[in-house]
C-alpha cells in the first residue's frame, strides 16, 4: 500500500473515531468535547488537504450517476462539517475563552443538528468508497479475499448492525436531532457507556451498509440491462 493510501485510512480512521466521542459531550464534559472536537477540526482540513483534486476535478469530465451521487454526498458533508465547526467555536467556553465569544440556544440546537447529520452523511460517504476502504485494510492487513464462511459472517454483522442501528435511531429519537428538534443531548448515567458509542456506530452503520449493497443492486442491474441490449441486437 502506498503512503497516501495508508495516511487516507488513518486520518479517516481517526476522524471518525474522534467524531464518535465528541458526541458524547454529556459523559466527556465541556473541556475534553472542545479539545476533541479541535483535533476533529486539525484531521478534517487534513482529509481535505489530502484530497484537494477532487476539488480541483469538480467541474471536469463527464458525470456517471455514481459520481453526481458522491459529489453530491462530498458537499452536502462539507457544508454540514462546516456548520458545525462554525458553530462550535463561536460557543467555545475553553478554547477560545479569551474572545469571551457570546454563543446562544440557537447556534447551540444548529451545531446539534449538523452534528447528527454526520451520522448519516458519513455512513453513505463510507458506504460509497467501503470497497476501496476494505481493499485498503486488506493490503495493510495482508488478509486475502474472504471465502464463502467470512462473508457470511460479514454479511451476519451487516444485518446485525443495521438492526441494531434502527433501535438507536429510535431509542435517541434521530427524527428529532436532525431537524433541530434538540438543544442539548442527553444519556442516562444509569446505562452504561458503551452503549452510546455502539449505538451511535451502529447509526452509522446503517447507511454504511445500505449504500454499499445499493451500489451493489445498482451495478447488477446495469449488467443486466446491458446483457439485455446485447441478446436484442
């Protein structure tokens, strides 16, 4: 694997995993949510630095269905990471303490809601790259192509996963942080911790999943239609 290749993976990696704790701003307290949500900020200007040719062949070539879909996927993300790092630092209390900046309840209800957002955005930006991304760990990894047993196992966890994130998305009322339906988040101090980072994983699992097996319906279907073509000449 190159070096670009394997910087991509660990920069993703630990963006996401960064993500999934700020979310936990209730059980980390206000000083580590800033702080973290700082190296979120540091690792996104990274991933886009790294990936700077997108935006450099954004108006270039021709547009294939998949390409509109990921661009379109790229900058509804952009703007909504945007929003909410804009958000947060005009709330800041500890990094930026020193502009004694003013912050108020609606900043507060749009930086939850883009922050949710993520969560879905994210898991269709992964889902659309997820084979180049298992094709990455593979080679860092050395594991070869999985037979029948590991991708039914692999298939189980899909399942499992996408189940499980429908609950979460239930059990955290996902409707109502995605249209600022929230201000403040809460979790239960009686119920342990792993849940709310499983459960906002899973979230994001969903749509992980989901857009990987639609590309793989989409990519039958245009194989089928193109052997339909091919018999009616």
């Amino acid at each position: 694997m190159n070096r670009q290749l394997a910087a991509r993976l660990i920069i993703d990696v630990a963006m996401t995993v960064l993500l999934l704790c700020a979310y936990a701003y209730r059980i980390t307290g206000d000083a580590a949510h800033e702080w973290i949500g700082v190296s979120v900020i540091a690792l996104f200007i990274a991933h886009n630095a790294i990936n700077w040719r997108w935006y450099k062949n954004i108006f270039k070539g021709a547009y294939t269905p998949r390409r509109a879909v990921m661009s379109a996927v790229n900058i509804m993300l952009a703007f909504t990471m945007t929003a909410l790092i804009a958000t947060g630092l005009l709330q800041s209390r500890t990094v930026l303490a020193f502009l004694r900046l003013p912050g108020d309840m609606a900043l507060r209800q749009i930086h939850t809601a883009a922050a949710y957002w993520g969560l879905p955005l994210i898991g269709v930006h992964v889902g659309l790259h997820w084979e180049m991304v298992m094709n990455a760990i593979r080679k860092m990894t050395r594991i070869r192509e999985t037979n029948h047993a590991r991708t039914a196992i692999l298939r189980m966890i899909a399942v499992m996963t996408v189940v499980y994130g429908a609950y979460a998305s239930y059990d955290r009322d996902m409707g109502s942080k995605l249209f600022l339906g929230y201000s403040f988040d809460y979790w239960n101090p009686e119920r342990p911790m792993i849940l709310f980072f499983t459960g906002n994983l899973a979230i994001m699992g969903i749509y992980v999943f989901i857009t990987h097996y639609a590309l793989k319906l989409f990519a039958f279907w245009q194989r089928a239609r193109s052997g339909d073509r091919q018999r009616s000449r």
